[in-house]
C-alpha cells in the first residue's frame, strides 16, 4: 500500500509515542502534536512488514482553532467531521477506533 505522503509522522515518532498496539493486524502508533502544532493527536497504521504508515486518523486543529478528525490514506486526505476542541486523548481514540474498524476490512487483500 502507499504510505502516507505526510511526512510530519516521523518527527511526532521520534518525540515519543502515546501507545502502540494492534487493530485488524496492523500495527498502531498513537502519537500527539507538540502545543499549537496542527495535529493534535493520531492513530498511524503500519502493515506488519513496513516501517512507513499507509493510513492514519488524526484530531487536527485549524487556524480558527476549531478541531477536525481528518482521515489520510496514502496521499488522500478527508475531513471525517468536525468536533469541538479541547478532546482529550482517550475521546479521540474512540473515535477514530470507530473509523479504523469500519474502514480497515475494506482495504484487506
């Protein structure tokens, strides 16, 4: 699968990660942005065999400082829904399980 064309995935990695597990076999990376960066926080899917995400939910933040969950496949980036700001990690990660798991079993070969 292509991976994200977004690169800021590999800075927010090396800052430190909130979590990491395991969701429709793929690997979980949950990281959360520095303050004031736009993404707030993310999911980043990996395949088991790649070291690059394919696909990720993310709680950004826009310049009005409203919140959006956004969605990134590959190079493809969608707005999900707009939600209100502050979120708090846990909100954020039920939410955007929710997505994974409806959206997950549609990309498997």
């Amino acid at each position: 699968m292509e991976g994200l064309s977004d690169l800021s995935w590999m800075s927010q990695v090396a800052l430190g990660t909130l979590e990491r597990f395991e969701v429709e076999g793929y690997q979980v990376v949950a990281v959360a942005g520095s303050k004031g960066a736009t993404y707030q926080y993310r999911l980043l899917f990996f395949e088991k065999t790649s070291n690059h995400p394919f696909y990720a939910i993310n709680l950004e933040r826009t310049i009005l400082g409203d919140g959006v969950l956004t969605e990134q496949i590959g190079s493809q980036h969608h707005t999900l829904e707009h939600i209100p700001l502050p979120r708090n990690y846990e909100e954020f990660r039920i939410k955007a399980l929710e997505r994974a798991l409806s959206f997950l079993p549609t990309i498997k070969n």
